[in-house]
C-alpha cells in the first residue's frame, strides 16, 4: 500500500519434538536478514509448541495518507503492470511431486525471496493510487476485487502476462493445485474469454510471496517498467483499466 515497515514481531510455533533448535535458529536468522533488507527490526516474538511448523511476522510501519495505494483506487484510462512472473502455485505442486526441474526451482526461490518494497516505491513515485499484491486468490482474483472495488472494468492481454519457465508445460499435464482450481470457478461469471483454457488456470494461479499488480497513467508507463526492471523485476505491462463494474476480459492476441 505504499507503506514502510519500521518493526516486526517472530511469530513462531515449532514442533519441538521433531525439528532441531539449531534449524529454528537458521528461520530466525533468515528472518533478520530480510528484516535488514527491508529497512525495519526484529523487536522480539512469541513461540509456541505445535506439531505443524509456523513461521510469520507481525508487522507495524507508516503510510503518508496522501500517498496510500489501495484496491479502490485503480483509475479508468489507466495501463496495468505486474511485477513478478505468476507460476509459484503450479511450481510448488511440481516440486511436491518431483516435477520440478533444478532451473524452475532456481526461478521460483528467486522470484518468491525477492521482496516487494522497492516496486512499491517506484509505484508510488510513478503517481500509482490503485493496486493490490497478488498472492492466494491468484491475478484473476487479486485484481477482479480491485476492479470491483474501484468501479472499472480491466483487459488482461494474456499473452502479455509473464509466466516462469515451463509452467504452462506443467499445466498441461494436470499439474496445477487444488486452490487454483478453486480461484478460476470463483471468478468465471466475471470473465469475459476463454475460462477453459490452460492460461485461465495460470492467471488463476495461487501464489506465494507473488508481485504486485497497480495501475498507472499511460504517460508514466515506460518510465516505470524501466525503474523496474532496473531493480531487477519481471515487469510487464498486462492489460488496462476502462469504466465498468469489475469485469475482466481476457484478451487473446
């Protein structure tokens, strides 16, 4: 939303029976590196016992009210970027069942590692008032509920929309999680296009630590993907926004 984290609580439960304290203390320490990288501190937490392994943060920062980015603030006119590729749902599917070869591995850590701050702070500064993160409801559901929310329509351009490498390929052959599914059989009666369709699946894809999807005025288009991709993001522009009611419609070049 534009916001800078300044501290963070570990929130922890651990299966003390079987996981060591010494893989405990590798969670902790991963954490305060990120919490390095993103500009804030680690002021202590909670744990607790619990046969399945938690692990989060509670998180507290600041957001000038001037410059907030929320999911009703998508404007009519507006182009559409993503920040990082979508595929990490299908990807840890493959990866449970040995699909998964060493190259999308590679990928997918990177992308699901690589924190969102600095694309939300060229968000801000290219005048972004609408947009939302992606993660488990997939692009389709993210950014239908901003769609709604700020009264537009939006036009995804499918082919636009970037993908990790050999996802579709893992789509084709049935491997796609159960909450994906779930997503896309949400969101048909909103869908203007082809719902049957394997890109369909892959924009309804859950994801994990995904990007972010904002909208920005065409004259500021450019300039932003080049700020982002300079900071070593995927970005690409997927569609734009049009007066309406919260309608997506998949565009097929």
């Amino acid at each position: 939303m534009g916001g800078r984290p300044l501290l963070a609580l570990n929130l922890v439960a651990w299966n003390t029976e079987e996981l060591s304290n010494e893989l405990l203390g590798q969670v902790l320490a991963g954490a305060s590196e990120v919490a390095s990288e993103g500009g804030f501190i680690i002021a202590g937490g909670h744990t607790i016992d619990d046969p399945a392994p938690k692990f989060g943060l509670a998180v507290i920062g600041e957001v000038h009210p001037d410059r907030m980015i929320t999911n009703r603030g998508i404007r009519q006119g507006q182009e559409l970027i993503l920040t990082k590729p979508l595929g990490t749902g299908i990807a840890a599917t493959a990866i449970k069942r040995g699909e998964a070869d060493d190259e999308l591995v590679t990928q997918v850590v990177a992308s699901m590692t690589k924190l969102n701050d600095r694309a939300a702070t060229i968000a801000v500064g290219s005048g972004a008032t609408g947009g939302t993160d992606v993660t488990g409801f997939g692009l389709l559901g993210h950014l239908g509920r901003a769609a709604v929310e700020s009264g537009v329509d939006v036009t995804l351009n499918v082919a636009a929309v970037p993908t990790f490498d050999g996802i579709r390929a893992l789509a084709d052959g049935g491997i796609v999680p159960g909450g994906t599914r779930r997503n896309l059989a949400s969101m048909v009666d909103r869908i203007d296009g082809d719902v049957e369709g394997i890109s369909a699946l892959i924009l309804a894809d859950a994801q994990t630590s995904g990007g972010l999807v904002f909208g920005v005025d065409p004259e500021h288009l450019d300039a932003t993907l080049a700020s982002l991709a300079e900071e070593g993001h995927q970005a690409a522009h997927i569609g734009n926004a049009t007066g309406g009611s919260g309608r997506i419609v998949l565009a097929e070049d």
